[in-house]
C-alpha cells in the first residue's frame, strides 16, 4: 500500500464479497481476487484469513463506511468489483444488479462507473491478464488517480475560460 492511498476497511471486502455471492456461487478466482486486493490495501494476515472464512458463505452487501474514502478510493473499490464481476466468465444479471447496488453505496453516479469500468477492462485486456495472480491492481488505483486528475484540471479549465 502507498503512503497516498487510504486502507479500505472490512465493509468493503464484504461488499466485494457480496458480489461475487450474487450470482449463487463465489468462484476460487473470486476469492482469490478478494484476497490479492485486501493484501495490496495492506490488511494483515490474520485479518485476511478472518475474511476469508467469513466469506465461505453467502453475505450481504451491508452499508460502507465512507467517511474514510476519497473519490480516487471509491473510484478503485467500482473497478475491483466490476472486474471480480467479470472473472468466472459468466454475465449474470444478479452480479449487474449488485454491482449497481455497490455504486449507489458508494455513491458514484453512473458515468463515473462506467469510466472505473472501462479502466478494469483496459487493464485487463493488458498481455499480463486478467487472472486474480497477474492482475494490476496497483495500476487500476494509479489509472483512476490520473483520470481523476485530468478530469479536474480540464473542469478548471473550463471555469477559467467561463469567467472571462
């Protein structure tokens, strides 16, 4: 975990969790997508293996404490569920449904979504692949952090040219 990121609390596995379970079934690469996440936002052993026999079974996405998370955090919490979403090579409606349940939690409206989307998909589709082992999580936060940022400066942009 870098020094400029915040450390995603237990809510969020869980939610993540939540939607890998909706579809019925939770897939080994899911779990082992949770996993690989939860180790780079710096949780430690023992509450990984904690996580991880909690989600042996279904759970239910539950409120997400966002006091803690910044817009870049949400962003990257999106795209990890929508690539997770992904991972068993099936497009289920029930997954669809509680991915957009995540994004109303994190309040993310939808075009930011379908931006965090895009920036899993375009990782990726990267020669290193998209399996829990070989994905770049480190460069979906970095990617969403420069899309952020671009995103700003040409809205101050545009505030600056309505001024004159």
């Amino acid at each position: 975990m870098t020094e400029n990121t915040t450390r995603l609390g237990r809510d969020v596995f869980m939610a993540l969790a939540a939607v890998g379970w909706a579809d019925g079934k939770y897939h080994q690469d899911e779990a082992d997508a949770l996993v690989r996440t939860a180790l780079e936002e710096g949780l430690d052993v023992e509450e990984i293996a904690e996580l991880e026999e909690q989600i042996k079974s279904p759970v239910e996405m539950g409120q997400i404490d966002l006091t803690k998370l910044t817009k870049e955090d949400r962003l990257f919490i999106y795209a990890v569920a929508a690539w997770m979403s992904r991972i068993d090579g099936e497009a289920d409606s029930s997954e669809a449904a509680a991915l957009s349940k995540l994004g109303e939690l994190l309040k993310i409206p939808e075009k930011p979504r379908m931006h965090a989307d895009a920036i899993a998909r375009e990782v990726a589709a990267l020669p290193e692949g998209d399996s829990p082992a070989r994905f770049d999580l480190p460069r979906v936060r970095k990617l969403i952090g420069e899309r952020l940022a671009e995103a700003r400066k040409l809205r101050a942009e545009a505030k600056d040219e309505d001024k004159k």
